[in-house]
C-alpha cells in the first residue's frame, strides 16, 4: 500500500531539487521538475520527472503543508 504521508501534486523538495508529486508507489514516488508544452506527444506535454526511493525519504521538505 502506498505510504499515505504523499499527495498528488503536492510541493515538496528532495536535496537540491524542487517539484511536485506526481506517482506515488510502494516502492517509490516521482516528482515532476520541470514540464512544458509539446504539441507532438499524446498528452501535450513532456516532463522531467525524479525518482525517489525510501531511503531518501528522510531529506523530503514540505512546501505546502501546515508546520
């Protein structure tokens, strides 16, 4: 079951990258950098998306939540 502390488009940062939520699995979740437009694909858009595995959970800042 997925770790329920993620939400789908959600800010977060990891290290030096900032993005948002945009997979979440059992494994691991990925965070969109960067997207912008591309009439040529299916969805119209591409992105720049980074795994992040369990182990670096730990480094994870959240940007939109209550402290």
């Amino acid at each position: 079951m997925p770790d329920p502390m993620f939400i789908k488009g959600e800010k977060i940062s990891v290290k030096d990258d900032t993005g948002v939520v945009n997979f979440i699995d059992d494994k691991y979740i990925t965070i969109t950098t960067n997207q912008w437009e591309d009439c040529n694909t299916l969805s119209g858009n591409r992105q720049t998306n980074l795994l992040v595995y369990p182990n670096d959970y730990k480094h994870i800042i959240y940007h939109d939540r209550d402290k």
